[in-house]
C-alpha cells in the first residue's frame, strides 16, 4: 500500500504521441513539453547516438559512411526497437527533471491496425526505457478526445487522422470504436511521391526533406484558380550535376493523386461499413480531421465534396492526439473504457 501512494505522490505520468514522423510528450506538470522528428543519428563504427529528434533530422541525406540517420518508426509502427528505446529513453529523461524517486506512468498512442505483436514491441520498448506502468490508446480515439468529441455518449463520430505513417478512419460511439479502416498511406508515402514524379518526369532526384518542403508549400488536392511557383534544387540524373527547376502546383497535384484517391477510398469505404444509424449522425456531425497530413491544401475539400459530408479540420490538428491522450492520462477513472489491451 505505502509503495503505490508513494508511486502516486512522486510518480511524472507522461502521455506520449510515437508518430512515424514526429514524437511529442505531454506531462502534467508541464503540458507539451517535445514536439520533435522521430530520427535519431547513430554512429555505426562506435554504436553510440549522437543526435535526437531536431538536431537528427538534419543529418537525413548528409551523412558520411560511419553516421546513419534513422527513423525507426515505419507506418506507424516500430521497425528498428533498440533506436526506438534509445529515442523514447532519450525524450522521457529530457522531460522529466528533479530527483527520479519513481519510474514514470506512460500512456501511448497507436494506430489501430497493429498487430499483438507490435503493441507489445511499444509496451516493451517504454518500460526498457524506463517507464514503470504504459497504458495504450488508440490513435483516432485520442483524435477525437483532444478534439473534445462527446465520445462517452451513444453518437456516432467520425475522426480522420492523417499522420506520417498511416491514415486512420474510425467510427466512435460510447468510448469505444464501432468502425474502423486504416491505410498506410500519409505523410511520408505523399513525399515519396513527390520525389518519384520529380525524378520521373524531370529527372531530378531530391532529398526528403525538401520533397516535405514542396508538398508543405505546393500540395493541394483541388486546383486553385492562381497557383504559386517553386524554384527547386537537386541532382541531375542524366549529367549527375545540380540542377534547378521551377515546378507549380499543378505538378505536385499530380504527383499527390494516387495518395489523395487513397485516403478519400478509405473513408468511403468506412462510411460502407457503418451502421445506419451511425451513418445519420455522422451525417449531422460531420467528419473531423486530424495529424499533420490534414494540413494539406483542400484536402477537406475534396474529401467533402466526395462524401458530401460536412468536414471539419482540427484547430492544431498537430497535436490532437497528442491532447486527447494527455486527457485521458489525467482523468484515467472517467476515460477508463478508452484504453485498449
């Protein structure tokens, strides 16, 4: 009895958001206390980290022999366990600061289509990190908590969540998730994208990084009617030297298509797979979006236009999830049912 209370006087809860391209951690004291990239750089000669998260990601594509510049989150789920246990380790020993009397409680975000398997790499990967109790949650849950969804009540509400990794569409009704569809296909597969038109139909290969750029400044899913111009840089594939080229928007909608028919079939066919009821209220409430991935231009549009329902983009869809976990964390009693096994 004495060592739980002094576990729960000493104890820094954390909720954690383990995106495929960003990691965030919430914790009571504090709120939102890191919001960034899921790389890590690793010394391959001497097996030693030498950069997290921001500092990493300007390793990507710069990297001599020896260094390595990882993600170890693969379609929203664990590829590389020991980079992931030394990036959650490095990130939760970042947040919490005074004396370590107690090993911190974790709540954790996760796609919903994972298997047994993968859970349990992430329930692993948090307690070799340090963590003494990890509860998890399922990622459109936390979406629709953070939106302040009435998730509790027998409605039915429809969340989107586009993040780096995966596209998530789920129907959610009495704290639990009626329906529910997910494709690995988001932010990452949309700058692959970019960067297999450009090399396609230019002959110019680039760095991820500044495929992420362009589909940031170019990406829309619908024409507008005065669309801006890039001025990019890269190498030539035919003569092997840098090039520069001036690219529009209506290329990268193009090169975005395949992606953009994806995520709109995926909720189509979730709306298919939706009982009638559920479908009327999603008709009246509409269908909220979340995760980076809704930040692209017209997306809401185009997915509106398809479904004919009423969409609706978070107001910081880059940390919804992230809020609703925290909720959640801090309320464990009331939101007991949300948490999955």
């Amino acid at each position: 009895m004495l060592p739980r209370l002094l576990r729960r006087f000493f104890a820094q809860d954390i909720a954690m958001d383990l995106g495929t391209a960003n990691t965030l951690l919430f914790t009571r004291k504090h709120g939102i206390v890191i919001n960034e990239p899921s790389v890590v750089a690793v010394d391959v000669q001497k097996n030693t980290i030498l950069a997290v998260g921001r500092e990493a990601r300007e390793y990507l594509g710069r990297t001599p022999h020896r260094i390595r510049a990882i993600r170890p989150m693969k379609d929203g789920v664990i590829a590389d366990f020991d980079v992931t246990r030394a990036m959650i380790a490095y990130f939760v020993r970042k947040v919490i600061t005074g004396l370590r009397l107690v090993r911190p409680s974790m709540v954790i975000c996760i796609p919903t289509g994972i298997t047994q398997v993968e859970k349990r790499a992430v329930i692993d990967s948090a307690h070799l990190a340090g963590a003494h109790d990890v509860s998890l949650v399922e990622e459109p849950m936390g979406a629709a908590l953070g939106a302040d969804l009435p998730v509790h009540e027998p409605l039915g509400n429809m969340v989107l969540d586009i993040g780096g990794g995966t596209s998530e569409v789920a129907v959610i009704t009495l704290s639990g998730i009626a329906v529910s569809q997910s494709v690995r296909v988001a932010g990452d597969a949309m700058n692959m994208a970019v960067q297999r038109y450009l090399r396609d139909v230019f002959r110019l290969e680039v760095g991820e990084i500044t495929a992420e750029n362009v589909k940031k400044i170019l990406g829309n899913a619908v024409p507008r009617p005065e669309s801006p111009r890039l001025e990019i840089s890269g190498k030539d594939l035919v003569e092997g030297g840098p090039r520069c080229i001036t690219i529009g928007e209506g290329h990268i909608r193009e090169a975005l298509y395949d992606c953009i028919q994806t995520i709109v079939g995926v909720v189509l066919r979730t709306l298919e797979r939706t009982p009638p009821e559920l479908a009327a209220d999603i008709h009246r409430n509409g269908l909220l979006m979340a995760g980076g991935g809704s930040l692209l231009k017209g997306l809401d549009q185009r997915i509106a236009r398809e479904t004919r329902l009423k969409v609706f983009v978070d107001d910081e869809p880059l940390t919804t999830v992230l809020r609703g976990t925290a909720k959640a964390m801090l309320d464990r009693e009331r939101y007991q049912p949300v948490f999955i096994n």
